[in-house]
C-alpha cells in the first residue's frame, strides 16, 4: 500500500513535569511543526521546556520560559523539520497548568 503523500494532524497534549513526547516522526515520512502553542490555563503563572529529540541528542527550542496566566507561549518562531522517528518532548513547571497544541503537517519520504 503506498504512502499518502501529505497528511495533515493537529496534536494536542496535557503536560505534567515530567519529560513527555508531544510528537515523533513516523516512519517513512517527514514532520514539518507549523504551528505550536502553549497555554496555561492555571492560576498560576508556570514555566515550559520544549525541545527537538534526534536518538540520543536532545536540543532545547526553549527551556524554562514564563507562561502568564490565561495567556499563551508560542514556542516556535517559523516551522521545525523533524526526520522519521525525531520528536518534540516537553514539560511543565508545574502540573495541570499547560496544555500544548502543534499544527503538523507528514510529508512521504521519497
């Protein structure tokens, strides 16, 4: 069965304080981030730690950045590509205050 060429998927995800995996590349395709999103929905302002996973090299997109009550982060300025099986991991400062959301679009490896 042949790959779509191109499938768009939103993501969304509660995050806690520990480490977790937002998205990963699935095999056979490229993740292209077009849009991702952090809002704190808490009373409190809270921080957010998002990074790029490749194996094992793990590089930060932002690390402890202050998101205000009722407000949002955007943590990507323009779109990330991620190879098959790289991942967007991130985590909370505090739980039950962050939820994250990203607009991907996978593109079939040729």
């Amino acid at each position: 069965m042949a790959l779509a060429l191109n499938r768009f998927k939103t993501v969304t995800l509660e995050l806690t304080t520990s480490s977790q995996t937002v998205y990963t590349a699935p095999t056979g395709y490229t993740g292209i981030i077009l849009y991702a999103h952090v809002t704190n929905y808490a009373a409190a302002d809270t921080s957010i730690t998002m990074s790029h996973k490749r194996s094992s090299t793990t590089t930060e997109i932002i690390k402890g950045a202050n998101v205000p009550v009722a407000d949002a982060y955007i943590p990507l300025d323009g779109k990330l590509v991620l190879e098959t099986s790289d991942s967007i991991i991130a985590q909370a400062g505090a739980n039950t205050t962050l939820k994250v959301l990203l607009s991907v679009l996978e593109t079939a490896n040729a």
